[in-house]
C-alpha cells in the first residue's frame, strides 16, 4: 500500500508544476505607422523578455 501511496504523490507533485507552466498564448495585431496611416510589413513583434515574437506580413498582420 505504500509503494501505491508513493506513485500518486510523485504522480501529483509531477502534474502540477506542468499544468501551472504549461501556458498557452497567441499573439495577434496589426502594425500601424503613426504618421501615414500604413501598414508595415516585415515589422518584428516580440513579447517582452521572452523568445516568443513573429513578424507582420504584407497587410501588416501578425498572427
């Protein structure tokens, strides 16, 4: 009974820094010039201090 015991505990203190980590986001716009009212394209869009970013496409979109 102990060994079961010990298996669901591991099994538990396992999942749960996985499911508080384990994060899903999107990002999603679209880049805009101030001044002429352009869309932009090729603009490089990160999230800040992360490695997470994508850049815009031809209408100024980024996913």
């Amino acid at each position: 009974m102990t060994l079961f015991r010990t298996g669901w505990i591991l099994t538990i203190l396992w999942t749960i820094p996985q499911l508080l980590l384990g994060q899903n986001f999107s990002l999603s716009g679209r880049v805009l010039d101030f001044d002429t009212k352009e869309y932009i394209e090729g603009a490089s869009i990160t999230l800040r201090n992360t490695a997470f970013g994508d850049f815009s496409n031809g209408a100024g979109n980024f996913p």
